[in-house]
C-alpha cells in the first residue's frame, strides 16, 4: 500500500493533502481521482467526489478533467487541478476556458512564472481582457518588471467595465514599482521592496533569523513582546517623519489587542484616541492583526488616513493591506496573549491572558526599551536610515488608492510550516 492510500485508509485527510502536494504531478490522474474520491466522500464535499469520480471512470476526457479541475479550486485544493488541467490542455490546447482554470490554479498556489509560460504557450489569441492583462499581472507578481510594464503599455482601454478596477490596480502597482526602485534593488530577496510595490505597504523590520534558509525576512512563529512593539511605534513614527505626515488622531479598533496597541501609539506620538469611524480623515487607524481585528471600512482610503497593523499574517493575507506593516508572520502570540514559556527549573509551564485593562497593557508598551535583536548575522542590514530613505523616496506613491489584498508573497518566496 503506497503512503497515500496509507494515509487515506488511516483517516488522515490533511495528511493526505499534505502528501499529495508534493506528489501529485508524479502520479496516475486515474489514482489521484480515486484518491480524491474517498476523501471528498469522507468530508462531504459530494461535488468534488463527484468530479473525481468521473475522472476515476474515464482518465483521458478532458471536460471530465476540466470539471474535476474546477471543482479542487472551488474548493481550495487548487495544487490538484493543475495536472488534471495540464492533461485536458494536451488533448484541447486551444481551449480558452481550459487556459482560464489553469491560471486560476496556477495563481491560487503562488506560480506566477508557471502562469506566465502558460499564456505565452497558448496557440489562439489570448485577447487583451483577460488575457494579456493577466500575462501582466503574473509576470510582475513574479518578478518581471519590465516585462510587465512592456505587456501593461500594450493594453488598450478595457470596453468592460468590470475590467478596470484591474487596469487601475495594475498601473498603480507599476508606478509604485518604478518609484521604489529607484532605491531598492526589487531582486528576489527585496522582501521590502516589493512589498511595497504589490501592496502599497511599508514594511518596518525584517526577521533577523533564517534569511538564508529560506525566510528572507518573514518569521513563522512569533511571541511578540512590549520592547518589539515599542520599536515598531517609535519606526511608524520614523516613516510618518521621513513622508511628511502628521496625523489628527489615533483611531482605536474594537477589537482588544488592537485598542492596547492604538492606546500606546497615541501615548508615544502625543495624539488624542477616539474609536475608528469608517471615512474619518486624518486618522491614523490601529490594528494588531488585521486578520483578527477585521477591516470594516477600510478598503476606501479617507484623506490623510494611515492605516499601521503590527503583525502582517502573510500566509492568510486580511482582505485590505495596511499602509504600514509592523512584520510579516505565519503565526503570532502578542505579549498579553496566552503562551508558553520555560521557568527557572527548565520546565515549560502555559501562561494565562493577561486580563489587566487595556490601559494598563498599553502602558507596558509605552514605557518598555525598544528591543533590539542581532539575529544570526545573516540577515541584510535594516537600518533606520535605510527605511527612512525608502519612504522619502516612495512619498508620493504611498498612500494613494483602494487598499487591496495581496494573497501571492510576490516574487520573494519564503519557507512556511505547513
């Protein structure tokens, strides 16, 4: 019995995806049908147990494959469409619809350049909405700048309306793109750079672990401090010196990290706190995790507004990004949050909430040294000055448009726990 099957028999759903994710496109599609089969069976998704049951039948037709396809990705299993859509498009390459799924597939597992050759590859004509805006899109999220811009300033008007909010998006993350250039390299290790240039972010610290073991510059776990949120108050304040910004007041989220945090800020910076009103101008709005606190109100950018979240979760992006993120993690506990920590005999005890009120935790924050942290010394340098040169020379840029999600990390790749 081969490990998949293994898996399956045992119960163990996730596993098996987990297995199949690097395996998939070494396999039989009959077998991974069947595979599937089960397993949709046994988590009730009869829609996709039914695709793969008809693939299992027949393994060679392509709108059973073109079906089975549709159905991972509706389902967010989108690494096993792509070799059922790859066979289809061997039999019917010059399917538009084929090509469609495909790079839907390919963009919902981060494979921009697999995208891009994907279009390029197509025999018919790809059309210019979608499809050479899309072959735009993927090759700046994977890195090609100029090749994005060459197939950008080949797009006409689109006649569809519903196709421009995407022109706008692609020509504000280009311009952003060419401004942030100027001062940073945008190579496939600029985790600054480029977020930056997709989500209109500025990036305040970079891990200073693992950047060349496959992190460059993302944490995974993180137990968050009031030093390391101090630091992350006084840097918002440097990049609101370096671009000229001078906020009104400090807008409190509802929900409790984000209030602590929104109190401290407004303590360090000297600005009066009231509670976030959706379109208030001039309001340097709080969050501590966007993906937790929610972004009601948020995508629409008030005038003078600045929207500061303190940890990014990059592998589960929020629906709108912040004009300033403190970093970029997978999973985050924040100092008043339940954790676990070794005691003086060695043992590893579980720490309570600290249920003190928020004022009390906002004070911590405010009168705690900022923390610094060599890392291992593989890290590139992240300096006040650097970041305080990039935000002077993106001002203009920054700050402009609806604040759009970014699910793809881009072109930077970083190791994840899965």
């Amino acid at each position: 019995m081969s490990d998949a099957w293994a898996l399956l028999e045992s119960g163990d759903i996730s596993g098996l995806l987990r297995h199949l994710r690097f395996t998939v496109e070494t396999m039989e599609m009959a077998e991974v049908a069947r595979l599937i089969e089960r397993a949709a069976a046994a988590s009730g998704f009869d829609d996709l147990r039914d695709a793969a049951g008809a693939v299992a039948a027949v393994p060679a037709d392509p709108q059973r494959l073109y079906d089975f396809g549709y159905a991972c990705i509706e389902r967010g299993v989108s690494f096993l469409a792509i070799p059922a859509l790859r066979t289809a498009q061997a039999a019917v390459p010059d399917s538009a619809a084929l090509l469609g799924e495909l790079v839907s597939a390919l963009e919902d597992e981060n494979r921009h350049a697999d995208a891009v050759a994907a279009l390029e590859a197509f025999p018919g004509d790809l059309g210019a909405w979608p499809g050479r805006y899309l072959l735009a899109h993927n090759a700046l999220m994977a890195g090609d700048l100029e090749r994005s811009e060459r197939e950008a300033a080949r797009l006409p008007e689109p006649d569809d309306e519903r196709w421009r909010p995407a022109r706008d998006r692609l020509r504000g993350t280009l311009a952003r793109a060419r401004a942030v250039r100027a001062v940073s390299p945008l190579d496939h290790r600029d985790l600054r750079g480029w977020h930056f240039a997709l989500g209109g972010s500025v990036l305040l610290t970079l891990s200073p672990y693992g950047f060349e073991q496959g992190m460059t510059g993302r944490y995974a776990f993180v137990s968050d401090s009031y030093g390391d949120c101090r630091r992350a108050v006084d840097r918002l304040r440097l990049v609101l010196d370096a671009a000229g910004r001078r906020p009104r007041a400090v807008g409190l989220l509802d929900d409790r990290s984000s209030t602590i945090l929104g109190l401290a800020v407004a303590g360090v910076l000297g600005l009066p706190a009231e509670r976030f009103a959706p379109g208030s101008p001039g309001v340097l709005v709080v969050a501590y995790d966007l993906s937790e606190a929610g972004a009601t109100g948020l995508r629409e950018r008030a005038e003078g507004q600045v929207l500061f979240e303190r940890a990014t979760r990059w592998t589960d992006p929020p629906p709108v990004s912040a004009d300033v993120s403190g970093f970029l993690h997978q999973t985050v506990m924040p100092p008043w949050g339940e954790r676990m920590m070794a005691g003086e005999d060695g043992e590893v005890r579980r720490v309570p909430e600290d249920r003190r009120p928020v004022e009390e935790l906002a004070a911590e924050i405010m009168r705690a040294a900022p923390a610094t942290d060599g890392g291992d010394g593989e890290t590139p340098p992240d300096t006040d000055e650097g970041l305080a040169a990039l935000v002077a020379a993106v001002r203009a840029e920054w700050l402009t448009g609806p604040r759009y999600g970014v699910r793809s990390p881009g072109p930077v790749a970083s190791s994840r726990f899965m």
